[in-house]
C-alpha cells in the first residue's frame, strides 16, 4: 500500500512539472523580454502556484468537519399543521439524525426573542399572527459534540378557498345554488388569500398544483392556472379535489381540498297564468284543484344540463293517467271535458338528457277537479 502512495505521488510531481514547462515557461520567456517585469517576479509567482497546485490534494476535511457538515445538512425544522390559518397555534420540531437532540441544549427562538430553553427540548408551540405577517421561529442547537448549530423557519398565515359552479340549469329567479348532477361540467376557482410585504399577491402570479383523488392533474397546473374545468362524479360517488398553491420562490404555501357529490336532478311544476306569466313563488306539489276550464303547466327541469337543455338535448315525456301525450315539449295545457265530469287524474312527466344518459328525472301530482 505503501509503494502504491510513493508511485502516485511521483506521478503526480512529473505531471507538476509538465505543467510548468507547457503554461509557465512561455510566460517568463516573454517577462524577460519585458522591461516591466522581471525573472525573478514570475519565477516566485509560478513557484507559489505550483506549491499551491501541489499541495491541493492534501486538503481533505476531517472526520470532525465531516461530522458538523452532516449535522447542518440534516438539520430540519417541521412544523403542524404544515399550512397554518391566521392566528393558529403552531407545533416546531426540530429533528437531526447526525446528533442526538436529546442530549443537545436547545433554545427556541420566536421573531428574535427568546422564549424556550432547555436539555432535549425539540418541541416549540407558539401563535402566528394574521394574514400576511410573518413569524420566524429559530432554534439554536448546542450539541453534545461541542458544536452550535442554528437553523430558522419563516412561517406565513395564507389561507384559500376553492369555490365550485356547476354549467346546470335552475329557472329564473332561483335564489339558491345551481346544483352538480350526474356527469355535469363543473368550474373550480381556488380563491387564495397571499400576502407579500404587505401587499396582496395576484392569483395569477402563483403556482397551483391540482389532484383528483389525490392524482395530480398535471394539464391543469402550474403558473397562474386557478381554475380547472372537469365534470361531476357519476352517481353515489364521491371525489376529492384538492389544490396546493405556492409562491414562486415557495416561500409561501396553502392547501386546500373539498369533496364533490353528485345529486340527482328533479323536476317541479308551475302554473303558467296567461296574464302574470309562470308563477315562479309557488310549486305544484301532491294535489291541485282545478278552479277553471283548464290548467297551463310548465315543468322546470332543475340541475339538468344547461348547455343540454339549450341545445335541445332534453326529451320531456308527458302522462296522463300512465297514457302518453305526444307532442309536448317542457309547456302542457289540460283541459276539464266537462263541468258535469268529477274526479282526478295522475299528472306526470319524465326527462331524459339524451347526451348525458345518467341525467333523468320523474315528477307527478293529482289534479282535481270539482
């Protein structure tokens, strides 16, 4: 082994000096041509070069410095939850697998000041502050090996939302959500609350990171991409949609996820009066008098498909006592025979959505007529 170690080293020495004839030679042949300079200057100059060059080899740390390099390197600072709200209270472990924490004295520091101290002590809880304002927690490690160790964490309360419109049809003056249904198109909107200095920072200068059922999405991620498009989950299921969003330099960081159910469309019935128009305030429902000559119906089609039913991909299929009546579309007119005639009759109607065939829905009440 020995013999090995002279033999590279003289290899080493003759391609030293190899070096020297082939870059430095020319460089004091010209100097002696100079009068600005002299031998004796480039000759110390390529001396010192070639003692640095020579002994360059020889740097190699030591198994202390090896040592401190791991303990920095694997020196990490988690915290819970990994996405705090404003004014949440935060848990900071510190954890190293190069040094054992548990015999180390470690103090804990929150913006500066210090606030814990003690033997082992890897565990801080502190409460962040609103939005925008940052904390910044530091924990300084002195080692059982003799070494003071420091590492920070910066942590910034973001909060976002994800709001969700389902493309289905609800009648005019509906006051409440237009419901997902089966198969339906659906627009998601991640709505995130980031501030920078201060200043809140566009959604279109941050990075989204979109899953369905935990699989990201990858077509509809990345730079400024807050809304993705998809459609419903069939029936009985149920899907999870999530969205990481994140500064640029990652420095801020928010996650947020719903689930999705879809529902079933259904139909609810309205008089249509031939002077205020349909009677949108009140359904017919279980059982209707009928007070004149005929009644004017008109069947809404709740959460169905609206581009469906705008294109005319909805089929209404209208029933009187179980009989079919050809020819009606989402408007019926019935009529009483005769004044002398008494009794009831079973009003129904089912819809299908020819396109999306999971999208069908059946309504009926019983008219009455005195």
């Amino acid at each position: 082994m020995k013999k090995r170690n002279t033999k590279s080293n003289t290899i080493i020495k003759y391609i030293s000096i190899m070096f020297l004839f082939v870059f430095f030679i020319p460089i004091q042949i010209y100097a002696q041509e100079s009068p600005q300079n002299t031998s004796t200057t480039i000759n110390k100059e390529v001396a010192q070069r070639m003692e640095k060059l020579y002994n360059s080899s020889n740097n190699t740390p030591t198994d202390r410095e090896i040592l401190l390099a791991n303990i920095v390197q694997s020196m990490e600072i988690t915290t819970s939850p990994i996405n705090p709200k404003p004014h949440d209270k935060v848990s900071a472990t510190i954890t190293n697998y190069s040094t054992d924490l548990d015999r180390a004295d470690i103090s804990w520091y929150e913006n500066g000041v210090l606030k814990e101290r003690g033997m082992g002590k890897t565990n801080f809880t502190f409460t962040i502050g609103g939005f925008g304002i940052s904390t910044t927690i530091e924990a300084v490690v002195n080692t059982v090996e003799g070494f003071t160790v420091k590492k920070k964490k910066m942590i910034t309360p973001e909060e976002i939302d994800i709001m969700w419109e389902a493309d289905t049809y609800t009648p005019p003056f509906y006051k409440g959500k237009a419901l997902l249904s089966v198969k339906s198109k659906i627009k998601l909107i991640a709505m995130p609350n980031f501030y920078s200095d201060g200043k809140k920072i566009s959604s279109k200068n941050l990075i989204y990171i979109w899953r369905k059922n935990s699989t990201m999405v990858q077509k509809n991620s990345g730079y400024g991409k807050n809304i993705f498009y998809d459609e419903s989950p069939v029936l009985y299921d149920e899907r999870k949609m999530s969205v990481e969003v994140s500064s640029f330099d990652k420095s801020i960081t928010a996650y947020k996820a719903i689930n999705l159910v879809s529902g079933i469309p259904e139909i609810l019935f309205y008089k249509n009066d031939p002077l205020e128009g349909v009677l949108y305030r009140k359904a017919i429902q279980g059982r209707y008098e009928l007070s004149g000559e005929e009644l004017s119906l008109r069947a809404e089609p709740y959460f169905f498909s609206k581009e469906d039913k705008d294109i005319g991909n909805l089929v209404y299929k209208w029933y009187i006592n179980d009989n079919k009546i050809n020819n009606l579309g989402q408007n019926a007119i019935f009529r009483q025979e005769s004044k002398k005639i008494t009794g009831f009759s079973r009003i129904k109607i089912q819809i299908n959505n020819l396109y999306r065939k999971y999208q069908k829905a059946s309504n009926s009440f019983i008219l009455s007529f005195n």
